[in-house]
C-alpha cells in the first residue's frame, strides 16, 4: 500500500462518468487513499451521456453506475472550501461539461490548482472540460498558469459537433469553449487530433484530451508521483 493521497475535484453540474471512475478506481488500486470535494460539498451529478451503452458496453455503464451510487467519497463528498490541496500528494479535476459551469471558474478550486501545479509540491490531473480551468487560475503574481504550458484538453473540433445552433448543450448555454480560452490565456494548446489518447506533461501539470485518454492520464499521474500502477 502506499501512502500517497488524493483529492478529487468533482462537479455537482455533472462530470464524465469515465474520467473520474476509471483515474478513481485505478489510484485506488495502486493504493492511493482519495477523498473526493465537490464545490459545496453536495454529491456530483453524473453526465448521464456518459453511460450510453453504445458508446462504453452494458458491462462497463453498470459498473459506473454502481460506482456513481454506492462509493462513499462520490455519495458524501467534502465541501472545497474546507480541504486543503497542500495535504494531498495530487489534485485532480475530472471533467465534462458540467466543470463549465462550477468548478472551473471556482476561486477554491482555482486555489488547489495553483497550490498543485505552482507550489513546492503536489502535481495535478486535469481531464478534457475541466482544462478550461487554466483559463481562469492565475499564479501568485497575477499571470495566467498556462501561460507558456504544453496542454492537451477537448478540442473546438469535437465541441462543434455537439452544441446547436445557439451554441447549447443539452439546452443549457455553453459560456466558452475550452480551447478558445485556454489559447487565449497563453496555453500552448494541442490536442492531437490524429492520435487515439493524449495525455500531456508539463512539469506538475498533466492534461488529458478527453474520456478515451482517461485511464492512460491515471497512469502517467502514478508515474509522475512514484507509485506503482497494480498489476
């Protein structure tokens, strides 16, 4: 067992059920001890797109839909206000398109990433939507994050398939687009279109593209801590 923790930054808006399972269950099977925060501390909402069948297998939807309803952390996570990145070995930020609207424009979540990325320790794990938060999170003397960073996170390219015409997802409006404003705060944006998974690293900064580099971004956020991924 080791004995390096976690904290998972979750959205109550609704986040992508494979981007926070499978990093959750593979720290877990590593031994990583994980607590889970939700930007007021109520339970997150699951993107119920995210457990299509047809996208992810019958097997795969009710075993994330078990996770969902029975872990404990997802059921009765901790308020972010009252938890405190520099006690943790890594922060990570799911996503989905719910961290649009909550956790990435959320002064304590903000705050745990800068305290991860830029602070003498920590390194974070942030995954497709939830990149947008670098677009927000400034270091302690008022540049952007980003500002100069290598970043993977979803692309305008797939988020143009998915707003209508009034630029609404499941008819709620979409603020911003991660890309534009990643770019636009200095992010050196790239998110290998012609590649399966991409999961990029940057010094304590570690990005994924979307659901389908999930599991790789867990491993990359093991080996960046020193800890061996079970067998």
């Amino acid at each position: 067992m080791s004995d390096t923790t976690a904290l998972f930054v979750v959205s109550e808006e609704g986040y992508w059920a494979e981007e926070c399972i499978e990093p959750l269950t593979t720290l877990d099977a590593a031994g990583v001890d994980v607590t889970v925060a939700t930007p007021s501390g109520s339970p997150p909402v699951v993107d119920e797109r995210s457990l299509d069948p047809e996208d992810v297998g019958e097997e795969t939807v009710e075993r994330y839909r078990e996770i969902h309803e029975t872990d404990d952390r997802l059921r009765d996570p901790e308020p972010i206000s009252t938890v405190d990145a520099a006690d943790h070995d890594a922060v990570v930020f799911p996503g989905g398109h719910g961290t649009v609207w909550d956790v990435n424009q959320d002064r304590h979540a903000r705050g745990m990433l800068r305290e991860a990325v830029a602070g003498d320790d920590g390194v974070a794990l942030v995954v497709c939507h939830a990149v947008g938060i670098l677009a927000f999170t400034r270091t302690t003397d008022g540049e952007f994050l980003v500002d100069g960073r290598d970043v993977t996170g979803f692309p305008n390219e797939w988020e143009e398939g998915i707003v209508d015409d009034l630029d609404r997802v499941e008819g709620r409006k979409l603020p911003y687009w991660v890309e534009d404003e990643v770019v636009a705060a200095g992010g050196n944006f790239d998110a290998e279109l012609d590649v399966d998974t991409s999961v990029t690293v940057d010094g304590d900064l570690i990005t994924a593209r979307g659901p389908g580099s999930s599991s790789e971004a867990a491993e990359t956020l093991l080996a960046e801590l020193g800890v061996e991924a079970a067998a």
